[in-house]
C-alpha cells in the first residue's frame, strides 16, 4: 500500500476518533456542573491544561471562561484539534483516498462535516441544551463511522491503518479523560468518598460510555480505585486503555507480516513494550507510582508510538528504505 494512502486513512479516523473524543471531554465539565452543589466554582482552565495547548489558548482567548473554552475546543478553525478542524481534516482526508474507501464511508464523513458545520455557524456556547444534543450527535456520528467502515470496506491493509488510528487516538483520550479528575472533579480532600465525590466518578463513566459496562462487571461501589482499574487495565471494554493498546498491536502484526529484526522492528518493540507493561501493571501500582504521573507517562509513551509509525510507514526516507 502506498504511504499516502495507508497516512490519509490512519488520519482520517484519528480525526473522526478525536472529535468525539473532545465532545466527551468537554462533557464530562458539563455534566459535572449540573451535579454539582450551587456555587461551587466553575473551573474550565484544567481542561483546557490538559489538553497541552493552554498557551495557545491563552493567546487567542486570554481568560478561561465557560464561553471561551467551548469555543475554542468546539468550532474555532484556527485550533487544530476543536471538533471543527477535526472533521475538517478528515474529509481532506478521506477525500484524498475516495478510490480506496468505500462510497458509504464517504457519504458519512460528508454528513458529519456538514452537521458540524451548521452546528459552528448556529449554536452558541451558552446553550448548554443545545450543546449536550450536539455533542451526543457528534459521538453517534463518530460510531456510525466505524460501524460503516467495518462493514463496507476490506479488512487489509488499508482497514488495519484506520483502526491503528482510530485506537491510539481513543486510548490517549481515555487517559486524559480520566486525567481530568485530578485536575478538576475534586475540590478538596474532605469532599472523598462523599456522595459529591460519587457523582463525579459516575459522571466520568459515563462520558466514555462505562457506566453501564462497569456496572455489570459486578462493580456495585464506584470507588476511585476501581474506575481507574477499569478504564485503565480493562481487558474487554472497547474504550479501555489496555484493551485499545492490544487491539492497535494485533493490527500493527496483520500490517508488518514480520519478524522481530526487520526494519519494521522498532514500531513493534515500541508498541509490544506497552502492551506488555499494560498486561502486568496492577492498579495498586499505579496509584502508588501517581495516577497523574502515570497517565502523563502513558500519553507520551502512546504520543511516541505514533511517531514511530509515521517514521516506519508513512515518512519518505521509510520509503525509500524498504524499497532499497
């Protein structure tokens, strides 16, 4: 497969990935403001922190307000990852392999863009009903995505670059998603175990999706410990980290076909070295290394994987490599 089209479709569902993925996080904020006691601060910068782009927010916005934080990770063109600019990309994206797609995966981005298009153009930041609607259409448009692409289009190459991406993509949002409580959800050390601090966990839960699945796991007490367990060291649950990690491994094994010592090795070291930490690690560990520090770790070392796969696959001198 040609670098520039195994690029477009690794892109095109990490963009779609990403802008729902943005549409959770800013709602796990959301959800936590309506449960949350009257008066308590609204805090919108940790959000905008985690993400790693604060400076530039800064510059273009100045002061983190409610308003100027969905702005800018909702509809601002000029950011690269608001939900905007992700559809944005990935209709270049999929508009760059139209041969290689199939026409219903075309069809679907294009609807997706259009109604975030609208959306940018009508919706206003301060409606929060509003944005709650578009932000659940946002994420029924993402899955109808992959479930159009696992259906219509050939489960080769091509197929195996898509969900490379489209797991990465989830399991770095997962960690930050889950990386926000330490930023936001607590106010203060007396507010632990208390039936505030039960809502947030809940809250957060349910912006990946796992409330549900957690619960009939057989998890009846929602503890930090055990949601951390789950999103975290989750074997079954799609949107786990570990479970994203296994399956973007066993795609990277259908692609390379090879043993460990071609030029393929470093991508599959890199990658196999996590799935492997993320096999054996316990939970116990993690919170006794930091939670914090442990996802921060864990996003660099996921960040690092992508670009070892850009360096093996898509970059000009891997090219010209594997051709010589």
């Amino acid at each position: 497969m040609l670098s520039r089209v195994a690029d477009s479709i690794y892109w095109l569902n990490r963009y779609v990935e990403r802008a729902e993925n943005v549409s959770r996080f800013v709602e796990v904020n959301l959800n936590l403001l309506l449960d949350s006691p009257e008066g308590m601060t609204q805090q919108w910068q940790p959000i905008v922190l985690t993400t790693g782009d604060l400076p530039l927010f800064q510059q273009r916005y100045g002061e983190a307000t409610a308003e100027n934080v969905l702005r800018f990770l909702t509809f601002d063109a000029e950011y690269p990852s608001s939900i905007f600019s992700c559809l944005c990309r990935a209709r270049e994206n999929a508009r760059s392999v139209r041969e290689i797609i199939s026409s219903e995966m075309w069809q679907q981005v294009n609807a997706f863009y259009l109604m975030v298009t609208e959306a940018a153009e009508h919706l206003r930041a301060t409606d929060t009903a509003a944005l709650f609607h578009f932000f659940e259409e946002v994420k029924q448009a993402s899955h109808l995505f992959a479930g159009i692409m696992d259906a219509t289009m050939s489960h080769n190459e091509g197929w195996h670059f898509g969900q490379i991406g489209r797991l990465l993509e989830r399991a770095d949002k997962t960690a930050r998603i889950l990386d926000v409580k330490y930023f936001i959800l607590l106010p203060s050390v007396r507010d632990v175990g208390t039936t505030l601090d039960e809502l947030q966990w809940i809250a957060l839960l349910k912006s990946a999706s796992a409330y549900e699945m957690y619960r009939k796991r057989g998890m009846h007490r929602i503890s930090p410990q055990s949601v951390a367990d789950f999103l975290i060291l989750d074997g079954e649950f799609p949107r786990s980290i570990r479970f994203c990690i296994i399956e973007a491994e066993r795609s990277l094994h259908k692609i390379t076909g090879t043993p460990l010592g071609s030029w393929r090795a470093t991508v599959e070291r890199t990658l196999g070295r996590l799935r492997a930490d993320l096999d054996y690690i316990t939970i116990d560990e993690i919170i006794q290394f930091g939670m914090h520090e442990f996802l921060d770790d864990l996003q660099t070392r996921m960040n690092n994987v992508g670009e070892k796969i850009f360096e093996t696959f898509f970059a000009l001198e891997s090219v010209i490599e594997m051709a010589s």
